[in-house]
C-alpha cells in the first residue's frame, strides 16, 4: 500500500504505526492528516486532550499558540506538565512531552499573545482551534479564519460544563451507507445538500457513497440565533433544553461588558449575570422555570474551571471531529454541542440566523 514516489505518499513504517486508523478511514484519508497543519491557541485541560489526539493521530504539523505561564492551578487537570514547570511557559512545559508520544510530528511552539496576531496569521494553517478565550478573541479568530477560507473550532471548559462551536464554512465529506430504496432528497436540511451518489458492491451488497455539503454560520451570528422550532414550540421539548446555552451566552455578554473579566461573587456581579441570564433565556424562548437560582449558582462556582472526565470527553470529541475533517469523512458537527455536567447531557444545537432542523 505504500507509495514512496510522491512527497506526500505515506511510507511502510506509517502503515505500520497508523494501522488501526488506516483500516478506518483508509490510506487516503490518513495521508491528508499527516500533511495537515493544525493551530491550536491556549494549552489548558480540553488543549492538553486535544494536543494528544491530534499527535497520536499523526498530523503532520502542531503549532502550540499560547502565551501563558503555568501556574498552580494548572497541575489538576493538565497531564504534559508537573510541579517543576510552575512559573516557566506553559506551551514550552508541555512541549517536550507532548512530542515524545509522536516524534513524526512536527511540533511548533509559539508564547505570544494570540490577541497580537493579525488575521493573515490564520491563514497558514488548514484548521485553527481556539480553546478558553473571551468571546471577543474567539470572535476575532473565527472571522480572521473565515476570510482565509479555513475551517475553525472554538472550545471552552468551565468545571462540569463546556461547549464545542465549529465553523467548517462548507464542508464537503463522503458517507458510505447501504442502498436504500427510499428516494434520497437533494435538500437534506437547511445547510446540509446531497450533491453526488455514487455506488459500489461490496461483500454483495450495493453500497452508496454520498457526497454532501455543510454550510456553516459564523460564531457572532450563531450566539445571537435563535434556538430552531423543534426545541422551543413543543413545551415538553422546551424544557428539556439545557440552560448552559442560556448562561453561556450571558457569560459572554458579561465578559464583552467587562474586559473579558468573569464575574465575581460580589451582589453586583451576580446581579447582572442573573439579569443577562434571564434576558437570553427569554430570547431563546425558554421556559422561565428551567433557569433556577440552583443552575445559576452551579454554573458561577464552575466558571474557568477544569475538571479531567468534562475536558476529556470534549477534547476528544473536537480531535475526532477535525480528524474526520481532514478526512472528508463522517457527519461533522453542526455547530453547538454543549456539556452539561448537572445532567450528564451533551445536546447538538444548530444555531443559524434562520431557524432549522437541529442536528
């Protein structure tokens, strides 16, 4: 299966190291990872759990963006760096461990502050992820990506809560399925298109390999989008909708409000994140009594903290999710997926100007 002919044919030693992976999504897919150039800004718990995937996957270059020091704090919830590192530059700590689990990865470290970065910076790098940022920056990022043409992540942990938002602008990937004899339609949802079929036979059986289309929003349009019918003209449906959408948005507005700075517990504070937090929680037209004064308080004491299973599951999810990206293959994800620690729930929310199916 090795083509050692072509700059970017992978090699036999590769077959070998990648094997589980190639008999997933195939020799092809795997050569499009090991060339990919991926930005990764901010090396906290979900960047640790992200960083180790992406590498053990064997995507050709990392470049680690983050110019914080390591702090105390740190140590709980991120594996690449230990007690000697406090006060030294986390993404040059956690460089030395993070290259050792795959040496055929190029990895790149930069300490600057993410916010200097013009918006050609983005433009070098086929995807970025942006993990733990004021709504600004990550709103900065999003856009400066979108006028490169290049797909982006934003990602955030806050104790027993998280969010994963992604932005493929238009994605084009390939499903492998079982012919069906229900007629397939063109217009699967309003941002998701069939635009080719083909088929094949495999062990007897007619297989049909579709090419569809994702059309994505970008993050300041989907956090001022409404949440689409399903979940909010059945009552039942309306309830069961969790309310870390709601505080997440008023934890953003806070932050825009406020320098980026998180609220405190002082009566000031609590009161304004209460009244943001009732004011979002109308627009999505929810209902009142899932907001309680018990979430409200969770969701404070959580806010910019870590805990290992929440960044674990979400940056696992994200990696699996721009792996099957650079692949073309499997449904990527569209757009919102939220973690709710309090009911151990992880809702897909599709959040467009234009209200539409949910995935």
């Amino acid at each position: 299966m090795a083509q050692a002919d072509g700059a970017h044919s992978i090699t036999a030693d590769e077959i070998a190291l990648y094997d589980r992976q190639i008999r997933l999504w195939g020799v092809k897919a795997q050569e499009k990872i090991r060339t990919a150039n991926i930005l990764l800004v901010t090396l906290k718990g979900i960047g640790n759990e992200i960083a180790k995937n992406l590498v053990l996957a064997g995507v050709g270059s990392l470049t680690i963006l983050d110019d914080a020091t390591v702090r105390e704090e740190d140590l709980g919830a991120q594996f690449f760096i230990s007690e000697d590192n406090v006060g030294q530059k986390r993404a040059e700590a956690a460089a030395p461990q993070i290259k050792q689990m795959n040496p055929r990865v190029q990895l790149h470290v930069d300490t600057s502050d993410a916010k200097t970065k013009p918006p050609e910076f983005f433009a070098a790098f086929e995807i970025t992820i942006a993990t733990d940022l004021d709504f600004e920056t990550f709103s900065r990022i999003n856009e400066a990506c979108r006028k490169a043409n290049r797909p982006s992540y934003m990602a955030g942990v806050h104790g027993f809560y998280g969010f994963i938002f992604a932005d493929l602008i238009e994605h084009d990937f390939v499903i492998e399925r079982e012919k069906s004899n229900v007629p397939s339609r063109t217009h699967e949802t309003m941002t998701r298109t069939i635009l080719h079929i083909a088929t094949k036979v495999e062990n007897e059986k007619l297989i049909e390999m579709v090419t569809k289309r994702e059309t994505y929003t970008p993050l300041i349009e989907a956090n001022s989008s409404p949440l689409p019918e399903e979940f909010t003209k059945v009552p039942r449906k309306r309830k069961q909708v969790t309310p870390l959408l709601t505080c997440l948005r008023a934890l953003w507005d806070f932050q825009r409000q406020n320098g980026g700075a998180y609220p405190s517990f002082s009566r000031e504070d609590l009161e304004r994140f209460t009244i943001l937090s009732n004011e979002h929680h109308l627009q999505l037209k929810l209902d009142p009594s899932t907001l309680t004064a018990e979430f409200l308080r969770s969701f404070l004491q959580n806010v910019g903290s870590e805990i290992n299973p929440v960044v674990a599951f979400l940056g696992g999810h994200l990696a699996q999710d721009a792996i099957n990206v650079l692949s073309a293959r499997e449904q990527p994800l569209q757009n919102f997926l939220l973690f709710d620690g309090e009911r151990n729930i992880s809702p897909i929310y599709s959040l467009h100007p234009v209200n539409n199916s949910g995935s």
